[in-house]
C-alpha cells in the first residue's frame, strides 16, 4: 500500500490574517510525498528529507485523517521531499500536507476527482472543517482532500488562519480567492507570470505571527480583497505587501525597489520572502536590485496546474 504526490508551493496575494479572506498563487517548486501503509503499524512514522530534525506532527496526521475516513486506521510512513523552502513564507507547509494527502489517498486506492469551478465556487463542502467525510463513498475532489490536509494543520496547530488560501493554490494551481472561516472557495483564475523570490537568511514561523497587530490593518485587507475579487492581482499583492510588511516588521524596502518594474510585489505570507511577478524582462531588473542583499534568490513561474498524484 504506497503512493506518491506531489504538490507545489505558492505565493501570496493577500494574507488572511486581519480578515480571513486570502489569496495565492501557485508556484512552480514541488514538495513531494511518498506514503506506505501497513495495516499491522499502529502509528505513523515520518521524515522530512531536507530537515532530519523536523516537526514532523503535520504530515504524519495529514496520513491518520485519511486512514480514519478512507481506510482503517492504518499505520506505516511518510517521507517527504521538497524543493520549497521551510518557513519562508512560500507555503512548505500547504505543499507537504497536500501532497501527503494525495499519497495517502493514492495508497488507498480513493479516487481524487477534479470538479467544474462552478459547483465549487460557493458549493457545499463534503468535508468539514474537522476532516470529517460527508459520505464513505471512495471518491474525493480535490479541493475537499486539500480540506482535509487544512483540517490536519489545524489539529496540529501550524497555522492561524487555517491556510485554505495557500492550501488551494497549491492544490489546484492558479490563482485563488478564499474564505478561511469558511474554507470556501471564492474565485479562481489563472495568471501565467514569471517568479522572482528574495528569501532573506532568516526564517519566520506562521504560528508566531503577531496576530492583533495585523488587525490594525483590516482596512487595507479588504481593498486588497477588493482588488483581487476584481482580477487586479499585481495591485492587490503590492498593497498587501507593504501593509503586511509594516504589521509584522519587516523593511518595505525590496518592495520600493521592484515596484517600477514588476507587475506586483508582496511579503510572502508571514515572510520573510518578498515574491515579484511579472515578466522575464522586468523580474531581471528587480533581481539585479535584490541580488544585492543577504540571502537567495528564486526564479521560476506560476503554476496553472496544481498538486497531483505520480
């Protein structure tokens, strides 16, 4: 009983935190998962290639919420492999449980379907916010097998808002507008743009983000909210970012230097990257500004198409 998924990271358009209504897009980096179940294990071992030391609670209940409503209660592993870097604000967490949901999913045998935008565009949602099934039948879409890995980032205390925007970007590729108090999903569209992140040598952990100090911004969120519901995106981004940035303390700086030239630049989650779109042209100019700082630089694209299982 094996299988494998693999999901990519993502960037943010508008972060969740003062409002709960979110955006992201995917990215073209992949984290992916790699599950073997054993009906005579009682537990769930996990690895996490890129930090042998990792917190690895989400991945190893990305696997116990599936068995529970998929299988029977299995036990065995998950290993996981990522090209998206942790606590950078790029979504590792989304893409690993994503992935690992799939890999459970595939190992079971449970058929991941796609469904059409609009039974999911303000549709009912057949798993709830606990990861409970609405019905046993061995099929699942794939936003509501993304439900499930959100419910396990809850359960385990990764996330504040719940991540169902970043969680479905990564699931679905694209661009997504969501309602995490409700893990809905709002609007969807794609964008085909070119990626630069700056991630700087420091890591910033969501769990930590200081959550009241966002709410002075609430504001600000809802004309980013606005402005994403409108598809202008590259406007949305920079507006989050330079308020996301005063909120949670990071320079506004890089943001300045690649507003000319980029289509849109914002912190990256709770950061600490700062992520611009655009294209090829435009993105090199704002990497010869950001290659002079400390830290990497990242280039790649966006993905249209989602997580899927191999």
């Amino acid at each position: 009983m094996k299988g494998v998924a693999s999901a990519p990271g993502a960037g943010t358009v508008l972060n969740a935190l003062a409002t709960h209504r979110g955006s992201a897009f995917g990215i073209d980096v992949d984290t992916t998962a790699t599950v073997e179940l054993d009906l005579s294990a009682e537990t769930v071992t996990g690895e996490i290639a890129a930090a042998p030391d990792g917190d690895t609670r989400l991945i190893e209940r990305c696997v116990g919420l599936v068995t529970e409503r998929f299988g029977d209660g299995e036990g065995g592993s998950v290993h996981t492999d990522s090209e998206v870097p942790m606590a950078a604000g790029l979504k590792s967490s989304s893409a690993a449980a994503n992935a690992t949901v799939l890999a459970t999913l595939d190992a079971l045998g449970v058929n991941v379907v796609d469904s059409t935008g609009e039974t999911e565009l303000g549709g009912d949602t057949a798993v709830d916010r606990d990861g409970r099934a609405a019905d046993s039948a061995a099929e699942i879409t794939y936003l509501d097998a993304c439900r499930l890995g959100v419910a396990a980032a809850r359960d385990v205390g990764v996330t504040i808002t719940g991540a169902f925007d970043d969680a479905a970007a990564s699931m679905i590729g694209g661009v997504v507008v969501t309602d995490n108090a409700s893990d809905e999903l709002l609007a969807r569209e794609s964008r085909e743009w070119d990626v630069l992140v700056w991630t700087p040598p420091e890591r910033a952990y969501s769990a930590e983000a200081d959550v009241d100090r966002c709410g002075n911004i609430t504001e600000m969120a809802e004309l980013v909210e606005e402005l994403a519901l409108d598809g202008r995106y590259g406007k949305a981004m920079t507006v989050n970012g330079l308020a996301y940035s005063a909120a949670l303390g990071f320079s506004t700086e890089p943001a300045v230097e690649a507003m000319p030239h980029a289509e849109g630049v914002s912190l990256s989650g709770t950061g600490p990257s700062m992520v611009a779109v655009g294209d090829s042209e435009s993105l090199a100019a704002v990497g010869e500004q950001w290659a002079a700082r400390d830290g990497s630089l990242l280039q790649t694209t966006t993905r249209t198409e989602g997580a899927r299982i191999q």
